[in-house]
C-alpha cells in the first residue's frame, strides 16, 4: 500500500484547508486511514481517523467541531476538511493506514502553515 497526501499550504488564521490521502496497491488489506501532524520539536499527534467498514470515526479534542475526516472507498481517498484554523495548527499532517492485523504505512506527509 502507498498513501500519497496533498493539499497542504500556506492559510491565514480562519481559514480553511482541505488534506486528501489517496490510497494505492492492495486497499482491501486497510482497516482504517487518518491524519496525524508534528509541529518541530513535538512528538507526532493524532488528528483523526476514520474505519474504513463501517465509518467509524475518532478526533483529538483540539480539533473536534473544526475539522471533520471523511472517506471516499471507491476513489480509496481519506479527507480532511480543516476549517477555522489557528496558528498552533501549523504542522507536517501525515497520512496512516492500519491494515487488518498488524502493520501500517505513513504518507510522505504534507506541510500546513497557518499564519495569524
């Protein structure tokens, strides 16, 4: 499996962002996809992710009301749609896959830059 994210960028405070991960090679093997980030010199975070079954999703309290995780199966494609943006959101925003069993894979990750 590989994840190729695009989307970064740079935003002003407010605004939004919207992150897509497409995923490639044997799909059926994923069980869930999300979104971490790494701001320098911290530790890299969940934002959120979302099973690919039934829809589940799961958000770390900093982000919940502003963005909002969605998939598309049939393009194989995880979404983060980011809104109302703050300056401390600023980070490289990995890609992940969890496959059925063990194992995972991370994206190449994606710059965002939010400026105030």
């Amino acid at each position: 499996v590989q994840l190729v994210e695009s989307g970064g960028g740079l935003v002003q405070a407010g605004g939004s962002l919207r992150l897509s991960c497409a995923a490639s090679g044997t799909t059926s093997s994923i069980y869930a996809m999300g979104w971490y980030r790494q701001a320098p010199g911290r530790q890299r975070d969940l934002v959120a992710t979302i099973t690919n079954g039934g829809g589940d999703t799961n958000y770390a309290d900093s982000v919940k009301g502003r963005f909002t995780i969605s998939r598309d199966n049939a393009k194989n494609t995880v979404y983060l749609q980011m809104n109302s943006l703050y300056p401390e959101d600023t980070a490289v925003y990995y890609c992940y896959a969890k496959f059925w069993g063990v194992g995972s894979r991370w994206g190449q990750g994606t710059q965002v830059t939010v400026s105030s």
